[in-house]
C-alpha cells in the first residue's frame, strides 16, 4: 500500500495503484499524470507524479509491528 503527499503537506491514502488512483482521486485521467523525478547520488530516481500543479512524492507504508519482550 502507498500513501502520497503533496507540496503542501495534504495526504492521500490507501493506494494501490498509486497512479490509477490518484488520477481518480484527483478527478484527472491517469495520462495526465507526469512522472516526478530527483537526483541522487545514486542516479536519477522516480519518486512521484506531478499532475495540476501538484507535486506528490510517494511512499511506501508497511504496518507498524515491534516484538515485546518478556519482563518478569
């Protein structure tokens, strides 16, 4: 699942096709979409999609699981 965020610190949640469903969300056709791009010193990398002056870097959300340890 991926979570979105745009310049202005709005969120948009549950996504599984980031693309597919912010376009929806959005009210745009997913070809509207444009890849975002950032340098890095690893190279140039995809990071999220620009789309009616939106800039929305994407993320990845994984569920929060932490094992307890056992205190007597």
């Amino acid at each position: 699942m991926f979570m979105a965020m745009d310049q202005y610190g709005e969120t948009y949640h549950d996504l599984k096709y980031p693309r597919k469903d912010l376009a929806e969300k959005l009210g745009f056709s997913p070809s509207s979409l444009n890849k975002m791009y950032v340098d890095s010193k690893e190279g140039v990398k995809h990071v999220g999609y620009i789309i009616g002056g939106l800039w929305l870097r994407l993320y990845n959300v994984t569920p929060f699981e932490r094992k307890e340890s056992n205190y007597a």
